[in-house]
C-alpha cells in the first residue's frame, strides 16, 4: 500500500511539473471550467456555447493587462504569487461582514482554472497552492498575464480576451480601447451574474472605479519595474 502511495505521489509530481513547463510554451487548448460549463449547459437544455480564440501577448492590449491588474490583484508585479497583505485585510473583512471578499492573486486564478476544479475545501485549495507556487517558478509575470487573459471566463461560454473582444465589442482584442478593458475587468469577478455587454450601475460604477486606478498608475503595466503606484 505505501509503495503504491508512494508511486502515486512520484508520478504526480512527475506530471504536474512537466505540464507546468510544457504550458510555458504551449497555448491552453482548453480548461477543466470550460468543459464543466459545456456539460452544464448541455444538463439546462442550452446550447452548448464555447467561444475562445487564443492570442500572443503582443495582441492583448496593455490597457486591458492593467485594467485587471488595477481590479483583481494590484501586488502581481510585486508578489510571488500571493499576496499575503490582501489576505490578510480579506480575513478581517469576512469577519464581520456577510459579503465574503476574496483574497486570489492573479497566479492563483490561472492555477485554479487551468489545472483544477471548482470548490472551496482544503484539499483543493492546496493543490491550488501547490499549482501558483510551480507557476511562480517556471513562468514569467507575461507569461501569467497571457495565460490568465485567453483562459479566463468572461461571460456566458465566452473565454479569454479576443472572444470576449468580438463578442461585446465586434472588434479584435488589439483593438480594445480603455473603457472596453474596465469594463471586462469590471465583470469578472462573476461574468456569468454580470454582462459586459449589457453592463448594470453597478458595473458601469467598478469601471469608472477601475479607470481611476488606472489613471493613478500612469495608464500603463511596467513589468520590468515594480510600481508603487498601484497601492
């Protein structure tokens, strides 16, 4: 039983760092949220709708890199896949307010949706650990960022920065102006609750939020330098 288990375990790591490395090169071809919402909407009775499109990170706009830094994770040039403070003020927060705020660095959005399954028990929320930290360590901050903008979902069937480009916009990715970057970034946090599209008050009121961050940090996304700016 302990050789087994041992075994087991040997060829885990074995696989999870070779697909690690390989996806440092390797465009996604697909991840396990895409196929759990195709069956989904397969059991409602919908159409199943998947629409993705992967680009390199020349064609995702810095704006579009800032306005989610600026909203979801403003330490990502600075921590190594976790931000502790944030954690930290997340868990003072949930204390004492029913809306629970979350704490998921942008490396560990990328972990969770390309490697595992939707949940919140600790097993799963170590392998997501485990997953951020061979991230940090064999990718780039780009190469999170590129990963992270054609993975993630952005709305109902919709995946990645180029299919959500052409689905709300009609233009490409490339081409998407500031106010078309807030407001993706806006949704996010629930793209199925919330439409990019047809956006409520409330995200119109996160996108100026978002625009203003953006402003503050001087309009761009300097990987090279840290900047303080965004704090």
């Amino acid at each position: 039983m302990w050789r087994f288990c041992w075994k087991a375990a040997m060829w885990f790591f074995i696989i999870s760092i070779a697909s690690v490395i390989l996806f440092k090169w390797v465009p996604v071809p697909f991840t396990p949220l895409m196929l759990i919402r195709c069956v989904e909407q397969k059991w409602d009775g919908k159409e199943m709708k998947l629409k993705k499109d992967w680009v390199s990170f020349d064609e995702i706009p810095n704006s579009l890199q800032l306005a989610v830094v600026c909203s979801e994770d403003q330490n990502f040039i600075k921590h190594s896949g976790f931000d502790f403070d944030a954690i930290d003020k997340a868990i003072e927060h949930n204390k004492t307010h029913k809306r629970k705020r979350g704490a998921s660095t942008i490396s560990q959005q990328v972990a969770k949706n390309l490697f595992l399954w939707q949940g919140r028990n600790w097993f799963r929320k170590g392998l997501e650990v485990y997953f951020t930290f061979l991230i940090e360590l064999f990718w780039s901050k780009e190469r999170i960022m590129e990963v992270y903008l054609n993975i993630i979902e952005m709305g109902d069937g919709v995946y990645g920065a180029e299919a959500a480009s052409q689905e709300f916009f009609k233009i490409p990715a490339v081409k998407m102006s500031k106010q078309n970057a807030a407001i993706i970034a806006a949704v996010l946090p629930s793209p199925i609750r919330f439409s990019a599209k047809m956006p409520s008050a409330y995200i119109k009121n996160r996108q100026a939020w978002i625009l203003n961050q953006m402003y503050l940090w001087g309009g761009t996304l300097n990987y090279s330098i840290p900047d303080e700016k965004g704090k």
